[in-house]
C-alpha cells in the first residue's frame, strides 16, 4: 500500500534546529505518521537573516506553506534590531515560531520535571527570564546541569514518545515559563495526520 506523506518545510535557525527535525522524522516514520518536515537552514536568527531565508524557499516553493522557527531571545533584546523589525512585518510574512528563550531551553523542556525545575533555577538566578543570556553564559551552565557531553548541531537525547510527551506538558503548563511555538505545531500535527498502518 502506497500513501503520500503530507510535507511542511520549515525555515529554521540553525544546524542545531535542524539536526532535531530531522531526529524528529525519524520517530515519525517509525510510528507511522503520515506527515514529514523539510527544514531550511537560516543560519542565523535575526529577522533579516530569516525573511531573506524565507523569500528564498518561497520562490523555489510558491504553493507550499512555509513555516520559520527561530530563537526567541535576540528578539527580546531587539539585536539588530529585530523585535522593531518584526513588530512591523507585511502581513504576507507568516508569524514566526518561536523557542522561549532559545533551542537549548527547548531542549530542555524534553526532560523530566526535576530537571527541567533545576534548569529553571539556574535560569533565574541569572534573569534569563527578563534579560536572555548569550551562548558563552548559558552554554556552559546547560552541560553542567543538563546534558554534560551536549554539543552544538546534536540532539543529546533520543526523540520518543516520553520526551514529546514531557515537552507538550511543560509546553502547556502555566508553571513553566520555557514555551515553543514550534512544540505546539509539531502536537497538532499529531492530532490532525492519524497514524498510518500499513
């Protein structure tokens, strides 16, 4: 029996944002849903970098709709001016998804309660919550406390149901603040393409 699966390309941050969608689609055709991502590498967050990306796989993809899934906090420092420039896009741009403050604290939210709590602690202590840290901060801090041998453009963990499971809860709960557009559409997608027995 044959079924085409349906696409979603994403335009994406980075070699990281990208290493997880494709983890992510492995455990899709694994379990036999009838939907894959397509990511496109950005390289970079901010908004120019990003609409560029965009305009680009628009143009190679005219009737396809196109997702981009960035980083939350250069946005809320408005470097390079990004939150100004977002503020006042066309509405021919789609609204970004957003990862609350950046992939590792998405990461993080793929974890159990006790450690997701310990990553909140520390993010607090250091106000990540108001004012992001920058790489060279919070890097350090999340190998210590989370994922010692995590490196960069690598998942440091398998995707499963467990941890989409905890990533949808800590994405729905009040109590925590990490959140993820992008967690929230990868959970209706789920919902709305059945599983497909073959």
């Amino acid at each position: 029996m044959y079924f085409e699966k349906r696409v979603y390309l994403i335009v994406c941050e980075g070699l990281s944002e990208k290493a997880y969608i494709q983890e992510l689609n492995k455990f899709l055709n694994k379990n036999g849903f009838s939907f894959t991502l397509v990511p496109y590498v950005i390289g970079s967050g901010h908004y120019r970098a990003a609409i560029k990306k965009y305009k680009s796989v628009k143009k190679d993809n005219p009737k396809q709709d196109i997702k981009i899934w960035v980083d939350k906090d250069t946005y809320i420092r408005n470097d390079q001016n990004d939150s100004l420039l977002y503020d006042s896009k066309s509405n021919n741009i789609p609204h970004f998804f957003f990862s609350l403050q950046n992939f590792e604290d998405f990461l993080a939210m793929h974890t159990d309660d006790t450690k997701l709590d310990i990553w909140s602690q520390i993010c607090s202590k250091y106000s990540h919550h108001i004012n992001p840290m920058q790489e060279k901060t919070y890097l350090p801090l999340f190998k210590e406390y989370l994922f010692e041998e995590y490196e960069k453009e690598q998942i440091p963990f398998e995707i499963n149901e467990e941890k989409l499971k905890n990533l949808f809860i800590h994405n729905h709960s009040k109590s925590c603040f990490f959140k993820c557009d992008f967690a929230s559409f990868i959970e209706k997608l789920m919902e709305i393409h059945p599983k497909v027995t073959l």
